[in-house]
C-alpha cells in the first residue's frame, strides 16, 4: 500500500462464526485503524459489498499515513477480519523504476520481453550495431558481445527487417 495516498483498497470476506463458511453478503461493517504505535480508531473510510461475498475497504489518506496499519474489519455474526498492511512511499517506487540501475539483459527471439529487456534492446539498438550484407547485429553494452541480429530484406535497399535470434 502507498503512504500517504488516496483511492486504494483492501479486499476482504467476512466469514460466518456458526459454521466457519458462509460469506456475508449483506449487513453494514464497522472497522478500526491501528498506525503504527497509535492507539486503535474507528475506520474513517468505505466499505463497499463487491458480490459474491467479496468486500473492499477503501482507507482515507490520512489512514495510510503510516509504516504499519492495523485494519479490523466487525460485521455482526462473522468473524472479525484483521489485515496488516506495510506501506511505502511513492517515491520509493519512483526510485525503483527511474534511478535504480538495471541488470543487462535480453529476451530472447520470440519471447516477451521484461522492460528492462525491452529497454536494453532499444538502447543498444539505436547505438551499438553493425550492418554486414543484410545482417545487423546488436551489441551489447561492451560493443561488443552480439546480443540480438536481425534479418534485412534486401541489402542495398531494404524495406523491412525481422529478428532472426
């Protein structure tokens, strides 16, 4: 769960306490919020039946302002749900995609790739190559280790190229 932020949710079911299976579709919850060392509070936020015996409970902002929450989840005749949740910031996860150096690597030919793979494969692409009749060979970061090749039509004016490994 993102600290600090909005328009998130949990979902749960609610349990019967007579027989330990049926869900609860219907009925208006109560909950508590625990964050981090404070004491318990009632839940600000929304819960909302999905079907099927499938809940959600959206949390305020101010109820993900924390590294721990504590969510206590009452229906009468159920049982209580309790869900832990550790949260980060959203520039943690900014920094995980943006700043954080990737680890080399390529897909291989006909399979999809990860975005660090699809990116490698631009970059080197667009930088480290070599033409040879109607052959290119992609690089990899050391310039010289191939790490992809590609198949051209027509060598003098080709019109169309298709990875071969």
């Amino acid at each position: 769960m993102l600290k600090n932020v909005a328009g998130q949710s949990l979902p749960f079911s609610f349990v019967s306490s007579s027989d330990g299976e049926s869900v609860a579709t219907t009925g208006t919850p109560t909950g508590f919020v625990q964050k981090d060392t404070d004491a318990s509070a009632a839940a600000a936020g929304t819960f909302t039946h999905r079907g099927n015996g499938q809940w959600t409970y959206e949390p305020t902002k101010a109820e993900t302002n924390a590294d721990a929450i504590g969510f206590q989840f009452r229906l009468a005749t159920y049982i209580t749900q309790p869900i832990t949740v550790y949260t980060t910031e959203l520039s943690d996860v900014a920094d995980a995609i943006l700043t954080r150096q990737m680890t080399e690597s390529y897909a291989a030919d006909g399979v999809a790739p990860t975005l660090a793979q699809a990116l490698f494969l631009t970059m080197q692409q667009a930088g480290e190559f070599e033409i040879t009749d109607t052959t290119i060979t992609v690089n990899g970061l050391d310039g010289s280790t191939p790490v992809a090749t590609f198949a051209m039509d027509d060598a003098t004016n080709p019109t169309s190229r298709t990875r071969a490994s």
